[in-house]
C-alpha cells in the first residue's frame, strides 16, 4: 500500500519551511534520473530548482507585512471571485518575465524594418482590412526561407502584432483592443498552423537539446525560438477564447471553428479564410496553406489534439531530454488550450444539467459555484466576543497579575485551540494547551458552559444575547441509495432478525418512526450521473455480446482522454514533478528539474537592485506554474468525471500513486496567509503597461513596497484550485482519506482556515470533516468551533456519522480491498471500450478468398512514393522458401 510504504520517508516532509532564508546559490547540473521514480521520491523530495543559477547576491523573497500570531485576528475579508481565470489583461501579462522586457522592443524593430520599407511613415492602425491581410500573408512567406535567423525575425514581427503594435497605441486599452482584432485575423489567414508546425520542428531539434545539456548552466538565450512561436500561440488561443459582448458575428464563428480545430484529432487542410489578393498566380490552390512548404511532412495535428503535443513536451523537459523547453509557457498554453476546448466552470455546468436531462434524472438542487460566492467567511459575532473582553477584564480586575493571558478577540474557527508542531516561526506567542483559556471559548453556544470563568448571567436574557441561529443551510442535503440501503440493513437486523438485500421497498415488519425515516430519506434521494454510468458499465460487462458495443459521443474530453490513455501516469508525473519543484516549501536539491530555464538572463545581475527585480521575477515565475498546473489538473478531473466516473478515477489513481496527496499537504506546510499576500509582482513593468507608459525608475524601496493590492489572485486561486483536486481525490475513498490522517494534515488544513475567504474555507472544511471520525473524540471536543463551522458550511449527508463517529484503531490496510476492486473495473473500462484487440475478437471473419483479396486498402503516402524499391527489396530481392509453403503446420 502507498500510504505504508511512504510514511517513513515523510517524516522530514512536515518539518516548519523557513520563509526568512534567502535563496541559496547552487552550482547548475545537469538534469538526471527522470521523472519515472517520482512516483516513490516525491514524498521525500524537497526539491526547489528555482534556486539554480541563482546569483549569490540575490535577496530572500520580499518581506511581507507582519501579521499577528493570531493570524486571522488582522486578517480582513478578502474580496475574491473565482472564476476560470483571472482578468484578460493579467492573463496576457502573465505570458512575460520581466527578464524579457528588452524582447518587446526588439519585436517592434523587426515588424517596423519590413513595414516601413515599401512606405515609410504608414501605420498598422490606419490600413484597411485587406491590407492588413496582404501584409500578414507578406509575412507568413517569410516563414518559408531556409535561413533560422530570418525566420525567427519574421516570428518576431507577427508576435508584435499580436501584442497589439503597442508602439502605435495611447494606452493599455488600445492595445488590448488591438491585441484582440489582430489575433482574429492572423488566424484566419492560417498563422496558427503554420506556427504549430514550425514548434513541430523546434520540439525535433536535436541540436537544441544536445546544446542544452551541455551547458552547466541554462538561460533565456537557449529557447528564444520555442518562447517566441509559444508566445504567438498563446496570444491567439487566449484573445479568441475570450468572449465579449461587442464581438461581431464573424468572430464568434472564428472562435467555434478554431475551437475545433483544437480539440479534434484532425484539422481541416486549409485555414477558414484566404483572401483572394493572397492567391499566387491567381489560383487558390497555390494558397500559403496549399503550397509546398518546408513543414509540409508534418499533419497539424497528427491524428492528435493538440494538448496531446504540449503534453509530449512536458514529459520530455521533465525527462531531461529538453532541459531548455520554457515550461511557464508551455503549461500556460496547455491550460488555455484545455479551457478553450473542453470548457470552463459555467460550461461544465450546463454540460451536467444537459447530461442529467439525457439521463433522466431530476434537474441539480444547485449551482455549488454560485452558493458558493454568496456564502460569507466565518467571523465571530460581535456580541458575544465583546462580552468575553468584558468578562475577562473584570475576571483580571478581581484577580489581580495573575499568569493567565487575556483572552483576544479570535475567529470564529478556533484556528489556536492546541498546540501546533507545525506551527511557523511567526507565531511568537506560544499556544498554551488550556481548554480553560483556549479551546473552551466556542463562540455564542459555549457561553453556557463557562460559568467557572464567566459569571451567570439572567436567564431571561441568555437567549437573546448569546445564540443567533442561522436562516437556513446554504446546501440542500443529499443521501446515497447505499445509505438507505445500510439504514434498512440495521433496521432489519434489530428487529426483525434477517436481512433482505438490496431491496428497499419492502418495509413489512418495521416500526412507524422507521417508514417515515425511509420516507425522509428518499425524498432526499441524490443519483449523480456517476452512479447511473457505473451501473450501465456493470451491465456492459456481465452481457457484452446481448447489449452490444456502447455508442460513445465523440466530445473534446472523449478524444483528449482517448490520445492521452497510453501514456497518461507519465503525463501525472510529469505535471507533479514541475508542481513539487514549484512548490515554496520546496528544498533545492542538485537532481532536481530546472525550471528556471525561461527567466534568467544570460548575464547575472551585478547590483542590488537588479538582483531583488530577479528574484521577484523568479518568485513570481514560480508562482505562475502553480497556478496553470493546478488548474488543468482541476479541468481535467472535472471534465473527465462528467464524461466517464472511470476516466476520472483512472486519472485521479495515478495522481494517487505520485503522491499528489502528500505533496499538497506539503504545499499547504507554510505561512500560507503569507504565499497570498505576496507582493512578487512589478505593476509598472506588467504588459501591456510597461508597452505604452514611461517607466519611472526602480528603487529597492519602491521593489520592497510593492503594489496595494490587498492579495494575490494568483496564489489564491492555486490555493483554492489545490483544495479542490485534494477533495476529489478523497471524496468517498476510506483509504485516501487514512492518508489525510497518517499524514497529520488537520493542523496544517487548520491554519489554511486563518485566510478569511468563503471558498477557501468551505474546501478546507470539507476536507477536515471527512477525517473527524478518525481524530478521536478529545480532537472534536477541543475543537468544537470548526465542527460548528462544518456543520453551518458544509452539505449534510443524512446518516452520515462524521461528527460523533469514533474510528481511531482504522488501519490503512483495512481499505486494501476497496482500491482494489476499483483499479479492477477502471482497468475493465479501459480495456472494453479502447482496446482494439480485444473488440477484434466479437469481430465476424470472413472466410471467403474473393472478398478478402478484393478489399481495398488504404496505404500511407510515401508507400506509393517507394513502392518500386519496395518491391526491389522486399519481393524480387527475397530468396522464395517453397518448403515452407507446403510445410503442413
């Protein structure tokens, strides 16, 4: 079992990180061993590899404001709206390291030599639509030539368009604005193929990769092409998945068809517009698209979506076969990719009502995303914390300089109510483990039970001053058809001696209160699309021959899984091995992955000030591979659980098996109200800003004061994207969830509870509450305000014993059988539905000789191109054995 094979490593895993050590110079090496041992090493692995290539006189991370001990006593609310990403413009902004600022410049340069040379002095902003068209097209025939150098400056030029040709724009919302119109039309006229094809060719450079791993140490230089067609990719993919509501018609047509052309495992031969001013000679079929180019060996997508390409790259950087692959861009583009083609958090929501409706289900109670975002973080009322300060003090006034410390006003969470082993070094104040002090103040409803500290007050006003009930419960209560079934079971067995299975109709023999239980329970019957689909798969599997072969609809997520099930526990190790080298609790270690590769320089800095921009800029760079990584893996659960529950669990068994449990745990073993506020950010060097303002000059007291924002919305939503994934991957599963408990993660998932988000919160909850019943009854009573705060926040499941349910002695090796007999049907999906082998055997044969030779067969191309040196050397040259044509087998 995992959870016992890897507890001894994790000892070192849990220990506090210091956040006031600097990043520490560490000599560059060589990528080695490879991710196919993560699976067994990521749970001891302290890896950081963003301290590689660091310079010595780089500075710690930029101090954050200082906090009280109490954490979320000064922590305010925090304004946040999740949503699939963040705005448009911090979207794009995020595609740039600061390190590569000088690059934008140099981008213009190259589009003003070649558009200015016909006619000096005109601008992009003031041509017409068709020629505009007829300089893209200009430019695309300069992808042709031979010469790399040339290639990369015409690359170059279109990347400026893209970026909006800032150079000719007043502010920030004309470049967006032109950023948007640009991008639409260098995909119609077929820039984004003829860039897939030229990354085809820079993912084969062999040349590359063998300079790369030669070099002791990696910089920007050595991916300038890679970040360049990245870039000009990205640029496209997000402008046109972006959606607003002065969009003309053409566009929303562009973005369906470029939509599919993404997630389809094939591509329509020619782009969706060519003008005719762009036909040579007049003949649309010697279009650019048509026309003999350098990368016409290569399909566009190969038979493969094209996540599946970003993908291959991942594995093969985190490999070491391409150490100077960018990873930042290559994981933001796969993310978008994966956003636009399968669909974001509202998308997947109609997708679940329009899948319920098809199955005949009862329409969803709600939308979590939206009960969400009216629910409010818990704080402690008002009343009743003032009437502890003022008990308290007349508690001092009577007892004079005693050693007891004067209670604080504290939230509602009792986030401070034992003593933490874990606790951060910011905590000056030692907890003291006083169920006196600490974990008996339980907010309005534990009032009563202080009178040996609070003096009784009237009875006639208790009520009034003390409990305030809640309106109502913000989820609507669910129950499993097995939770009935197991309430029928014990009924049966107490009084009536006997069970009857499955069935829960027949309720002769029971008692009155028990029939109305039943009834409550079934009005409160839930049957998610996930337990019709397992019961449809066990039928296909008892009768494949009467049922039949299933009708699978080819959508997005049935194609991307379908491309990416041979290789998938790669792909998951890959994607964990970047995320844990990522992570800010993370230890530098020389056999970690570099994934620094596309921010330094080629020359480290020399000065202060350019050594604190840097490590900013690092900061922030590894701040922005968190937050893609634990986004796809979000999207990719999500959409693999409403198209198929096995897809899902396939994939979260292999995210299981890499440890991705422990390692988020291991995320969340920080100052985490700190990684929110982090300030790792330069507005005025952000793009588009730093494009079309002057830049006023940096100073280190400018660098150290960073922006006003109140948090990072990037850190958070990693924080709350890594929430989630962690719910799914234990949501019913006994023994993940003996791995919460083994790991110890109830006081690192406590101090989660000190950022004042709703969101946040209700996932930290979520995941406290499947694992109580395993704490044992003294952790529930000294921490019976986050019981409340499950209780008020959390969807009820009737029968469900979690608040009083006593299981200490649960041994991991108990549930062996359950994960088990799941990774058995997930292996029967995969091999039922797409093992070709095996579909091939219900397959009729025919025996006839005439049919069998008068089949037409489809052969490749360049068959037909070698056909007569095949028959050469494959027939005339080949020695005829007629001895063993009438040898009898």
């Amino acid at each position: 079992m995992l959870v016992l094979r890897t507890v001894s490593t994790f000892s070192l895993c849990f220990k506090r990180p210091r956040t006031d050590s600097p990043l520490q110079p560490i000599r560059a090496s060589r990528c080695s061993g490879g991710w196919s041992s993560f699976g067994a090493k990521a749970a001891s692995a302290g890896s950081n590899p963003a301290s590689q290539n660091i310079p010595r006189d780089l500075p710690a991370p930029l101090p954050t404001p200082s906090r009280s001990p109490q954490g979320s006593v000064d922590c305010p609310n925090l304004e946040f709206e999740y949503g699939d990403a963040d705005g448009h413009g911090a979207e794009l902004a995020e595609l740039y390291s600061y390190t590569e600022e000088p690059e934008l410049s140099h981008g213009r340069r190259c589009f003003e030599e070649d558009f200015h040379s016909p006619v000096p002095g005109r601008r992009w902003l003031e041509l017409d639509r068709s020629q505009q068209k007829a300089h893209i097209m200009h430019l695309l025939d300069g992808l042709e030539v031979v010469s790399r150098d040339r290639r990369l400056r015409v690359a170059r030029a279109i990347l400026y368009l893209a970026q909006g040709v800032f150079g000719e724009c007043d502010n920030e919302g004309d470049v967006l604005h032109w950023s948007r119109h640009n991008s639409f039309l260098l995909y119609q006229l077929g820039t984004f193929s003829a860039f897939l094809e030229l990354l085809n060719m820079e993912i084969e450079n062999s040349q590359a990769c063998s300079s790369a791993l030669r070099k002791p140490a990696i910089s920007l230089a050595d991916s300038t092409e890679l970040r360049v067609l990245l870039s000009v990719m990205y640029l496209l993919v997000e402008n046109i998945r972006v959606e607003q509501e002065t969009d003309p018609p053409e566009w929303k047509t562009c973005r369906e068809t470029f939509r599919m052309e993404l997630s389809e495992p094939h591509s329509s031969p020619c782009p969706p517009e060519v003008p005719e001013c762009c036909w040579r000679g007049g003949d649309p079929s010697l279009s650019l698209c048509c026309s003999p180019l350098p990368w016409a060996g290569f399909p566009v997508h190969a038979e493969e979506p094209f996540a599946l390409l970003l993908f291959t790259m991942v594995t093969k950087f985190c490999s070491g076969h391409a150490p100077h692959f960018p990873m930042k861009k290559v994981l933001l583009l796969l993310w978008k990719v994966l956003l636009f083609t399968l669909g974001g958090f509202q998308a997947l929501q109609a997708m679940k009502v329009r899948r319920r409706e098809e199955l005949g289900l009862p329409p969803l109670p709600e939308d979590s995303i939206q009960v969400v975002r009216g629910m409010r973080a818990a704080s402690p009322p008002a009343a009743g914390a003032e009437l502890l300060e003022q008990q308290q003090q007349q508690q001092q006034q009577k007892r004079g300089h005693r050693s007891r410390r004067p209670l604080m006003k504290q939230d509602s969470l009792d986030i401070y109510n034992e003593r933490d082993p874990f606790k951060n070094d910011e905590g000056g104040v030692d907890e003291e483990e006083n169920d006196d002090v600490d974990s008996g103040i339980e907010g309005e409803l534990d009032l009563m039970e202080r009178d040996t500290i609070i003096p009784a007050l009237p009875a006639q006003r208790l009520p009034i001053e003390r409990v305030s009930f809640p309106k109502g419960l913000p989820w609507a209560p669910k129950v499993r058809q097995k939770d009935i079934e197991h309430f029928l079971e014990a009924s049966r067995n107490k009084f009536i001696g006997f069970t009857l299975g499955q069935d829960t109709e027949t309720l002769i023999g029971l008692p009155r209160p028990i029939h109305e239980s039943v009834k409550t329970l079934k009005q409160h019957k839930y049957v998610s699309i996930s337990d019709v689909q397992i019961k449809n798969e066990e039928e296909l599997e008892k009768c494949p021959m009467s049922l039949g072969e299933e009708e699978v609809q080819e959508t997005p997520c049935e194609v991307l899984y379908r491309a990416m099930l041979y290789n998938l526990p790669q792909y998951m190790i890959a994607l964990l091995k970047i995320l844990l080298a990522a992570a800010p609790t993370s230890k530098a270690k020389t056999d970690s992955i570099n994934i620094l590769a596309d921010v330094l320089p080629e020359e480290m800095p020399i000065t202060v000030l350019q050594s604190m921009k840097l490590g900013i800029d690092v900061n922030r760079h590894k701040e922005i591979i968190v937050k893609s990584i634990s986004a796809l893996l979000l999207l990719l659960l999500k959409h693999f659980k409403l198209n198929h529950i096995y897809q899902f669990e396939y994939v979260s068994q292999h995210l299981v098996f890499a440890n991705c449990i422990p390692l988020i745990l291991k995320f969340f073993n920080q100052n985490i109200m700190s990684y929110i506020t982090a300030k790792n950010s330069i507005s005025v060097l952000d793009y588009p800003h730093c494009t079309v303002c002057d830049l006023p000059e940096l100073t280190a007291e400018s660098l150290e004061a960073g922006d006003n924002n109140q948090f990072c919305w990037r850190n958070l939503f990693s924080c709350i994207n890594l929430l989630r994934i962690l719910n799914k991957l234990t949501k019913w599963k006994h023994s993940r969830t003996m791995m919460l408990v083994v790991f110890k993660s109830a006081p690192i998932l406590k101090r989660a509870l000190k950022v004042k988000q709703a969101m946040m919160q209700l996932y930290v909850l979520k995941l406290l509450k499947i694992q109580t019943k395993y704490l044992g009854r003294q952790w529930r009573k000294s921490n019976m305000k986050t019981m409340s705060a499950i209780y008020q926040k959390v969807r009820h499941r009737m029968n469900d014993d979690w608040a009083y349910g006593n299981d200490i002695d649960a041994r991991p090796w108990d549930f062996q059988a359950e994960e088990c007999t799941l990774r058995a049907n997930i292996e029967a999906f995969n091999s039922r539905r797409y093992d070709r082998e095996r579909r091939s055997e219900f397959a009729p044969v025919d025996n006839c000789l005439q049919s069998v030779l008068g089949q037409r067969l489809e052969l490749p191309r360049d068959f037909h191109y070698c056909y007569e040196l095949w028959l050469e050397r494959e027939v005339f040259a080949q020695p005829i054995r007629w001895e063993e044509l009438l040898h009898c087998h």
